[in-house]
C-alpha cells in the first residue's frame, strides 16, 4: 500500500537554528498539508499546498515557515529559527483530492528544541 | 469558518459498542465529515467519511442528521486495539482541514 514517508523520524536542535523536515507524497497525490502535534494536545493544521503554491495557512505558520517542492517528489517544511515551543510532532499528509478528501499521514518527525 | 467540537475522553469495556459525538457548527453545503483514528505517537489514520445519513465500513458506522450539526461515529464491539484518540475533521476553507480536539476512548479488558 503507498504511504507517506518523513525524515528526520526525530530531530534535536539548538533554540535559533533552522530546521527543515522532510516529506514524500503518495506519488500521485495533489494535495500536501503539514500538521503539528504539541505533546498531549490536538493535531493543529499548518499548512496546505497545491499546484505549487500555498492554498491555506493557519495563525501558527508565520513567517519563521515556509513549504517547498523542490523536485516532482519531496515536500518540505523549513523553520527559519526554532524557538522552544516549536518543540512538536510534525505530520505531513497528502491527498488525492481537495477540501474533504482522505488525507494520508506520514508517521510523523519529531522536533525537539532545546 | 465551520468548528468542530469533541468530547474530552470516555471509557469503555471490550465487547461494548462506543459512540463519539462531534459537532459541526456552520458546516457548509458542500463539506464532508471525517473522521481519524490516532495512536501514540503514530499519524492520524482516515476511519470514515460522509455527507449525510449512516454510512458503514468494515471498521465503524457514521450518522449524520438531516441537519448536518452534527455527527455520530460507532464502533461496534471494541477490542483493546481499538484504544486511540478519535478525531472529527472538517473543512475550515478551501483547503483547510482542521481536527477537533479529539476524544480518548479507552478500552478495558
């Protein structure tokens, strides 16, 4: 069955440095989102991406994200310079369809900031 | 923007059917309600989806009241497997997905 894959599976870094976590797609999927998870909370939506561009971001992603496709295949997420309380699991899902469509997720990077 | 609301946690025994409860304030016309499955430290993992009515699969039922306000997901007969956080999604925008806050549904032997 495809699935979506992440890398780092658990990333450690200094407050400030830039992180950027990785993700691949269900090959044919549309439709890319990030989502954070702080420990024992919700899962929040980040961000969705499509046709090269931003379709939807939410209060959380600032200007310290962005997302990219730098080739037909990954699917980044890039903090400019972590703070503390981006410490979280990060979820990259894709899709085959927009709005209600099934979103796949990955297993997900965990991001420590210390 | 339409907003989903959830329970916080629930216990149940093995065997017993389960029944989570979501509202879906403003839901739009055109928007589906889905539902995930999440385990420690796993993604969330699509369950079922619908649009209105009851809608079966081999792992759980989902009502919908003509209303579309809210909607009710069944798990027959739970097995300690079955212990997660279940999430209600619905669209906030065009493209924005948002979960509930979950509800933790444990099951005892």
């Amino acid at each position: 069955e495809p699935e979506v894959t992440q890398t780092p599976s658990h990333q450690v870094t200094q407050m400030g440095q830039e992180v950027i976590l990785r993700c691949v797609p269900i090959s044919n999927h549309l439709y890319f989102y990030w989502y954070r998870q702080i420990l024992g909370q919700k899962v929040e939506f980040l961000v969705s991406f499509y046709n090269n561009e931003i379709s939807e971001k939410s209060e959380i992603f600032d200007d310290q994200f962005s997302v990219e496709r730098p080739d037909g295949s990954n699917f980044t997420l890039k903090i400019r310079s972590t703070k503390l309380e981006d410490s979280a699991m990060y979820f990259c899902a894709s899709s085959g369809l927009a709005g209600g469509g099934e979103l796949f997720f990955g297993e997900g990077s965990r991001l420590t900031v210390l | 923007l339409a907003k989903t609301t959830q329970p916080i946690s629930m216990d149940s025994y093995e065997g017993q059917e389960v029944n989570i409860t979501c509202s879906h304030n403003n839901i739009a016309t055109n928007d589906y309600i889905t539902w995930y499955q999440q385990f420690p430290s796993q993604g969330p993992r699509f369950i079922i989806q619908g649009y209105k009515t009851k809608v079966t699969n081999e792992v759980a039922s989902l009502f919908i009241p003509a209303d579309r306000k809210s909607s009710t997901l069944s798990l027959p007969r739970v097995s300690l497997s079955d212990t997660a956080v279940y999430y209600c999604l619905g669209p906030q925008g065009n493209n924005r997905l948002a979960f509930g806050k979950g509800n933790q549904v444990v099951v005892i032997p």
